[in-house]
C-alpha cells in the first residue's frame, strides 16, 4: 500500500529543501520523523510537516497499520511557481526579484 502527500508552492528555494530532502529518502518512517525534528534547517520543518500528513493518510486508509512498519519510498522537490517583486536601482531603473517556491511529495510505502 502507497500513500502521499503534496505540499504545494511552499516559500522554499526547491535547492535548499533538496538537501535535506536527500537525507531521509529511503529511511523508515519513526526514523526520519526523528531525524526532521532535529535538523536546523528551515526546510526541514515544511519536509517534516508534509511526512507526518502521508503518515496520517496512511492511517487513515489502514487503521491497523504500524508506523513502524511504513518507510519513505519517494520524495520529491519540484519547482513551483516564482513571485516576482521589484526594487527601485539607481537612476530610475528596477531590478527584479524572483521568490522561488516548491512542491513537496512524500510517498510512503509499507511493502
């Protein structure tokens, strides 16, 4: 059984949250719970949040379904879409500014 969960345009740089991302794919699931809770990024907590909805999805499906039974088969960071702003320059002019945001997928597999 295969359940996931998206986070959608999150105010993250898709490479900054791919760095923390890489070290949990694969894990179980109790274990990069604890591993999320503890890391300083700030990406961590957007990953960790977005982990624990595939989780209660899971459950939701399965109520007798084991936490500790369930791991991280795929995750994903892609590109959302980018806000642009823009800040006046010298001599009348302006610079833009791209925000980029992300779309978070967990998927969490028991097999």
């Amino acid at each position: 059984m295969e359940t996931k969960a998206i986070a959608k345009t999150v105010r993250m740089s898709p490479m900054k949250a791919r760095l923390v991302a890489d070290n949990v794919r694969g894990m179980s699931f109790p274990v990069a719970v604890d591993m999320l809770s503890y890391m300083p990024n700030s990406s961590a907590a957007i990953i960790l949040k977005t982990l624990k909805s595939a989780g209660a999805n899971a459950k939701n499906i399965d109520p007798d379904l084991q936490e500790a039974d369930l791991f991280v088969k795929k995750i994903t960071i892609d590109e959302g879409v980018r806000l642009k702003r823009f800040r006046p320059r010298a001599r009348g002019r302006a610079s833009r500014i791209r925000k980029k945001t992300s779309h978070v997928t967990v998927v969490l597999s028991d097999e």
